[in-house]
C-alpha cells in the first residue's frame, strides 16, 4: 500500500535489456517508493538479480516467473517498463495498455506501431537508462499525467487493435491473397 508499481513481461533474454530494467528501477527507486514487477524467465534473470543485489534494490523487486493472464498484474501497474533492443510487435506493452498502463520503453522495432510517443507512453532511443528512469519518475509523480496517459493507452489499444477490427484486416489480407 502506497507504493508505486513498475511492471516488467518478457523472455529475460539480451535483447529485452533487462539489465537497464533494473538500472532504471534503481534510479527510479532513489526518487520514489516503489516495486518492479519482473514477470517471465529466462537466461538473464540470474544476471538481473545479481545486479539488482549489487545496487541495493533486490529487495524492492519481486521475480515472479511465468505467469498467465497478465492483466490481473497489469491492472496493479502504474507504468510499465521495456527497454528492449528490439520488439518485432510489443504484445506485452498492448496487454499493459489494454489495462490502462502508460508505457515506457525503446524507440525500436514494432513499439512505435503500440505506443504514440507523449501520449499513451514514452519512446526513447535503445540504451537510455536516464531518459527512461526520467520519464518513468515523471509519471509516477504526477497521477493526473499517469491517469491521462493511462486512458490515452487504452483508447489507442481499443481503436487500432480491438480483434474485431483486426479479425477483418486478416481477412481482407487472406481474401486478397486466395484471390476471392
């Protein structure tokens, strides 16, 4: 109760950078009272732990595993972290933002198709570990923005990427392809 909640899904592999993960919760934590919600697993969790411990915030992070059904964890969140190298789509920032959730994460791959720079979230360039822990202290300082963004997320969530919508795209694209 009373902390401010930042959330982490991924593989735990290099390329989700999960190192600035935790380098950008432990400038965040310097500022505010807050947990890191890592959710997945994978080859960089022993790293990202020992790391965590060298910094002083192991024990303001919770690994959680693997988990199913991520937005009753989403639904906890304030701001959800991911500063990956590369994202071919960002299904866990969509999930995140389906619930409401601003995001914070890399100007790479497929995230700036889900997240609207300023508006539902914050892009910045891949390895960014004070821009990112800036804007991630903003927002947590500032729940009018975090509510703002919050909304903004899930209204670009249920306009561009409802299924329905979506379901209707595959379509077209498989009618134009069997030429019927």
């Amino acid at each position: 109760p009373g902390q401010k909640v930042v959330l982490h899904v991924s593989n735990f592999r290099p390329v989700k950078r999960i190192l600035d993960t935790v380098r950008i919760f432990e400038r965040v934590a310097r500022e505010i009272d807050t947990v890191l919600l890592m959710v997945g697993e994978g080859p960089e969790r022993s790293s990202a732990q020992a790391l965590a411990r060298r910094l002083g915030v192991l024990d303001r992070i919770r690994f959680l595993g693997t988990r199913r059904g991520i937005a009753e964890i989403a639904g906890m969140a304030d701001v959800f972290l991911l500063p990956s190298e590369l994202e071919s789509f960002g299904l866990s920032a969509l999930e995140a933002m389906a619930c409401g959730v601003p995001v914070v994460g890399s100007d790479a791959g497929g995230l700036p198709e889900v997240v609207r720079h300023a508006e539902s979230g914050y892009l910045l360039p891949v390895g960014d570990v004070e821009g990112m822990s800036t804007r991630t202290i903003e927002i947590l300082q500032d729940d009018e923005r975090r509510r703002e963004m919050g909304e903004a997320a899930r209204h670009r969530v249920e306009s561009l990427f409802d299924a329905e919508r979506v379901v209707s795209q595959y379509e077209a694209v498989y009618s134009r392809v069997l030429g019927t």
